[in-house]
C-alpha cells in the first residue's frame, strides 16, 4: 500500500495517508472524504527518488502521483 498526500478540500488540512486501491481517505482534522490527491513532494522539486511500478493514476510511479520523473521515466 503506498503512502499519498492529500489536501482537504473543507478545511485546508494537508496530510498523508497510507492508502488501499479504491478506498477514499477522511482527513484527520475535520473527517471529510472532500479531498484531493496532491503531487509529491518529490516530483515538485524535480530530484525524485521513487522507485518502480506504475500508478493507476496514469503513469509514474507509485511515489511521484503520475508526475514527470527522472527516476521511472513517467
């Protein structure tokens, strides 16, 4: 399971959350599931370390949120 960051939508809160395929996170601040899926930090800064395997989230892999990555490629 690999471990994402979210912004919440209601009140601003950004955090990361270990998540299972098809399962939608609450934020640990308000319980909202009004939250979106933000880019790595990695992939922000341009010097990705991720590793292997694609995201279902249409490329990339895995850490980097279908980012352009220097380390996989995507």
């Amino acid at each position: 399971m690999p471990i994402y960051e979210y912004g919440c939508r209601k009140c601003g809160r950004e955090f990361e959350e270990l998540v299972r395929s098809g399962s939608t996170p609450k934020c640990p601040d308000c319980g909202s599931e009004d939250v979106e899926k933000l880019m790595s930090q990695c992939c922000r800064s341009g010097g990705c370390s991720c590793s292997g395997g694609s995201s279902s989230s249409g490329g990339g892999c895995a850490g980097c949120s279908g980012g352009h990555c220097s380390s996989c490629g995507h």
